[in-house]
C-alpha cells in the first residue's frame, strides 16, 4: 500500500514539473514574441480620405535606442518631380520671413547633389526650442525611383551650442518617391533619432504632425508644378 501511495506521489510530483515546465515554455515563448514584435512595422495612425489618404508607422530599431516611423501615401506626379517639389519646399522654408515654426531656416551650402541646412524649432512649452543641423543627399535609382536620405551634420557646422536651445545630435531619415504609373507616385517619408527618454504621449503627436506636414507640403507645392 505504501509503495503505491509512492508512486501515486511521484506521479503527481512529475505531472505538476511537466506542467510547470510548460507554462515556462509558453511564458517564454509569449515574451519572445512580444520583444519581436517590438521590431516589427506596426500601423499607429491612418487617413481614408479621399485621395489624401495615408499610413503612419512605427518600429523600434533592434540594438538601439532609436525609435523609427514612417508615413506612406500617394503623390500625383512622377518621383522626379516629387523630388523637385521636396527641393522646392526646403528652399521656401529658408525663404520665408515670417516662419513661426522655424524662426530660423537656413541652407548653408548647396550643389546639384545635396543641401546642408540650420535650423531652429519651435517647440511646446516647457521644452526649449531645438536646433538642428542636417546634410541632405539627393538620389535616383535604376528602378525610376528618387529621394533624398539626410542625417545629423554638426561635424560640418560652424555653430556652437547655446544653453537656450535643446541641440538634436542625432536625426535620420529618407524621402523615397517609387512610381506607380508615369504621373504618380508613392512617397515614403521615414525619420529615425534617440527619444533621451522623453515619453511616448509626448514624443508620438510630435512626430505623427511632422511626418503629416511633409507630406502635405509635396502634395501642395506638386500642384504648382
């Protein structure tokens, strides 16, 4: 009798580790999951208006602190030209006199292949105001896509941090503009950079207005084109 209450025990006791062992395995498993899909392009905002409609996403990039989103939709013009009105855009903005946003914009040096900009933005109070200096690179590819790619360029500004202003040492991106027929494109607009713990409600209506405005700015100045 006792030796079947001893096995009878050891059974219960193997059932209960097989048991545990799984709910490890599953345990782990979900966790997995979840960190891998940290990585992975997720959709955060989305506009179905007619013929304005975009795609807003998000991803955090894998080894890094850096966050990454990126906005997709459709322009009415050929890459070439959407190239052209983002050039032109950059140039309004270091033309405008009353620029509340940037109060100051400016190309430092230009050539046929890129732009090297300053600027100055305005941000929400408390933050202070940030400023920002960023090389731009123009590109076409043998597909008849073209873009511009753009990352931080202090090694190449002359300006010296000031106390009032948040400098942003780090800011990547890329503008790339794919065809769908002769007179249509699709735009994509990515931006990548350190939050330095900066929350997320804070950081997310940011970025979500800035990946908006560009592409709003394209598809406005493609109709003067």
């Amino acid at each position: 009798m006792n030796k079947k209450a001893t096995k009878f025990t050891r059974l219960i006791f193997l059932f209960g580790f097989v048991i545990f062992f799984l709910q490890s395995c599953v345990s782990a498993r979900d966790r997995n999951i979840k960190e891998w899909g940290k990585y992975e392009w997720q959709i955060v905002k989305v506009n179905k208006t007619k013929d304005l409609t975009w795609k807003i996403y998000k991803r955090k990039l894998k080894e890094t602190n850096f966050l990454e989103y990126k906005i997709e939709g459709d322009i009415q013009l050929s890459p070439e030209s959407c190239l052209k009105a983002f050039k032109k855009d950059i140039h309004k903005l270091a033309n405008g006199t009353e620029n509340k946003k940037y109060p100051t914009y400016e190309i430092s040096d230009q050539s046929e292949d890129g732009l090297l900009t300053y600027l100055i933005h305005n941000e929400p109070f408390p933050l202070k105001d940030t400023e920002m200096s960023v090389r731009y690179l123009f590109f076409s590819d043998d597909d008849g896509s073209f873009g511009a790619r753009w990352n931080e360029a202090w090694e190449e500004s002359q300006i010296k941090p000031s106390k009032k202003l948040n400098r942003v040492k780090t800011f990547r991106g890329t503008w790339s503009f794919s065809p769908i027929t002769n007179n249509s494109s699709k735009a994509i607009n990515s931006v990548q950079f350190d939050p330095k713990g900066m929350p997320l409600w804070l950081i997310n209506p940011m970025v979500y207005k800035f990946l908006k405005e560009g592409l709003e700015d394209i598809r406005n100045t493609s109709k003067q084109i």
